[in-house]
C-alpha cells in the first residue's frame, strides 16, 4: 500500500486553545481514510488546517515529499488536495452547470474536462436533469452532490469530506455514502470527516479516531467497527 499524504504532529490553536493537539495521520493511494469522533474533537480544525484555510502552530501535511504547510490555500488545490465545500456554499445565483465549470476553473488539461463532466453528470444523473437550472433552486441533498461534484472537477489527487451526510435525509445520506464509495472505486484517495461513524467506517479501509484532539485509534475501518471502545462511545448498542 503506497502513502500519497502524510499528516505530522499537526497542531492547531485557536488562540490560546489548542484544538488539534499534534496528531499522525496516513492516507494510502486509493483508500478511504474516515476520521471520526466526538462534537468539538477537531475535525474539521484538522481538515481546514490539511486545507490550507487554518495555519498549524507545528507539524507538516506532507503530499509526495513536499511540505504543504509552506502552501497558499489555492496552490494547496493545485497540488491536487481539495476539500469539498459545505453544500450551502455551493454558488446559488448560477447554474449547476456553471458551478461545475468553476470547479475546473484551476485545471491546466482542459481537453479532459468534458469527460470528467459526464462522469460527475453519470454519478449524479439529478445534476445532469438540472444542468441549466439554479444551483439555488436544488435540494439539500442535491446542493451537497453538487459540491462533491464540483470539487471531483478540479481532478483532485485527494479528496477532503468533512460531514457530506450532515442534515440530509436517511435516504439522501445512503445516495451519499453509495457515491463515495463509487468515487473511490476509480482510485480516488478520499479522507472522511463523519460523525455517521458506522456508515463511515463501513465505507472506509482505514480508520482514525480523535478524542480532544488527539489520536486516540487507528486501525482498518472493518476493526474498528468491531472495537469495543468505538461501540460504547460511537455505535451504541
Ligand atoms: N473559530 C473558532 N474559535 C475558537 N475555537 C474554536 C473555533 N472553531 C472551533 N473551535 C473549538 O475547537 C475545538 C475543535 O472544534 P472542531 O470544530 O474542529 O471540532 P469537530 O470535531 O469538527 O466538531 P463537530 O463534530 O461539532 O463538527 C472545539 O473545542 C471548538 O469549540
Ligand atoms: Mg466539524
């Protein structure tokens, strides 16, 4: 299993509070990485922070030898690390088809362009149907496939979720899950902030939980569905 990101005592504070308390993180070639936990664990100060948007106090993200820390936001993205935007941040006053254009707006191949645009329309066939209308007339659900859609056309090398389930109905969550699951089938590294821990786990090779902070497990996504641990304080009974 070749490693394409490595994440190396990554600190963030906020202030005086330190939020993400130095934590190791690999996500190999191809794998669905889920990091899971608690409200307030440091998730997405973890993310934001892979991103480019939060700067650490200490520790490196590295992709293929290079430091990304040292990187704006947007050469972060074009180095191929894009995090998919909350799906009430897709751009509402323009078309579907326009918010996807924008999504390949950084490419340097634009003659791949096209093909990508049927691959997001045949993951999503609600996009295509909706093509001309506004993004702002979509659903919920429909806002969140369109914000995953848009970032899969910036040809990212990994992909960043944090909560792509987070308010939809059971139905749309399930629609979601199948789809990162489908993405991921192409060979697409994927790392999954979810505080669905069970789907997220089932969908995932590899498996990080964060308590406070900190790393506290990390094993194969089928282990840690069945870690005593991650049932009593994530899955229930
Ligand atoms: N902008 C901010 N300013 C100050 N503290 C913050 C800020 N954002 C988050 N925090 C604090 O940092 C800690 C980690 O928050 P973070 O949002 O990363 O957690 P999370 O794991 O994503 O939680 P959730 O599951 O609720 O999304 C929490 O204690 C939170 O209160
Ligand atoms: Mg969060």
């Amino acid at each position: 299993m070749s490693e394409i990101l490595r994440i190396q005592d990554l600190a963030v504070s906020y202030g005086q509070i330190e939020a993400v308390k130095g934590i190791d993180l690999v996500l190999n070639q191809g794998e669905i990485t889920a990091l899971v936990g608690a409200n307030g664990a440091g998730k997405s100060t973890a993310l934001l922070a892979i991103s480019g948007l939060l700067k650490p106090t200490r520790g490196q993200v590295i992709l293929d030898g290079k430091d990304l820390t040292k990187l704006a936001p947007h050469e972060i993205v074009r180095s191929g690390v894009v995090q998919v935007a909350e799906g009430r941040a897709i751009l509402a006053t323009l078309t579907v088809r326009e918010n996807l254009d924008l999504g390949a707006y950084t490419r340097k191949d634009k003659a791949q362009v096209p093909q990508d645009l049927d691959w997001v329309f045949a993951l999503f066939p609600v996009l295509a149907n909706r093509a001309a209308g506004l993004a702002g007339n979509l659903s919920g659900g429909e806002q969140q496939m369109l914000a995953i859609a848009r970032a899969l056309m910036a040809k990212p090398r990994v992909l960043l979720l944090d909560e792509p389930s987070m308010g939809l109905a059971p139905l749309m969550v399930q629609g979601i899950f199948r789809v990162l699951k489908q993405i991921n089938q192409t060979g697409l590294t994927i790392l999954l902030v979810e505080q669905n821990v069970r789907q997220a786990l089932r969908i995932a090779q590899r498996g990080y939980v964060l308590e406070t902070g900190k790393i506290v497990l990390a094993d194969s996504g089928q282990n840690l569905l069945h870690n005593p641990k991650v049932i009593e304080a994530y899955l229930g009974a």
